[in-house]
C-alpha cells in the first residue's frame, strides 16, 4: 500500500528534477506558474502538498503526463534524482537547435564507441 508522506516525496523530487532539467529558477518557473517562488520551493521540498489541479498545471507547463508524478504511473520514470552532470548536458543540448539533433547524436556515439574501446 502507498505511503502519503512517500508519494509527496516523490512528487515534490519529480517537480523539482524537472524545473532542473528545464533550466528555470524558481522565480521564473513561479511566474509562469502564477505563483510565487517561494510555494515552489515549498512544493518541491514536499512542505507544502500539491493539489491535483495544480499537479495537472505543471504538467502541462512541462509538457508531460501527469502521471509523471505518481510512483509506478509511468514506467519509465524513476525514483533516483537526476545526476547534476546529466542535467548539465541537458541543459546544453536545449540551447543546440533541433535541425543539429542528428550531428549532435552521432558525435556523441562516437565519443562513447571510442570510450567503449579506452581511447579516451
């Protein structure tokens, strides 16, 4: 059975890993949220609780499904905080434009083949 104190952990580390990841500080992400910077940060600490509604308000702000912020609700989430380094290529690869994907890819699957190999 679901804790409630676990399933508010864990929302408020998916919030938090996702304004991350995205680039925002808690200041930007308030004002498109139409909240202020600190309930951001009371959310993503998990002091305060999040409403569906607004749940459902960040999902869409972030462009994924709400069941993003419920353990075992997306398969392919995780319970492990995103690594400081992998949300720093995240942030890099967000500033590249999109007509470069397939550049960016491929260099970085040689850089890992040659990695694979020690030669780097």
């Amino acid at each position: 059975m679901l804790n409630e104190a676990d399933v508010n952990e864990y929302i408020a580390r998916q919030l938090r890993a996702l304004r991350t990841t995205s680039g925002l500080s808690q200041t930007r992400l308030g004002r498109k949220m139409n909240m202020s910077p600190q309930q951001v940060q009371k959310y993503e600490w998990g002091i305060n609780r999040v409403s569906i509604v607004r749940l459902m308000q960040y999902a869409e702000a972030f462009d994924v499904p709400v069941t993003l912020f419920f353990p075992n609700g997306d398969k392919h989430s995780s319970y492990e905080p995103v690594p400081p380094l992998t949300i720093r290529f995240i942030r890099l690869i967000n500033k590249i434009d999109p007509k470069h994907y397939d550049q960016v890819y491929a260099a970085l699957k040689a850089i890992a083949r040659l990695s694979d190999r020690g030669g780097i």
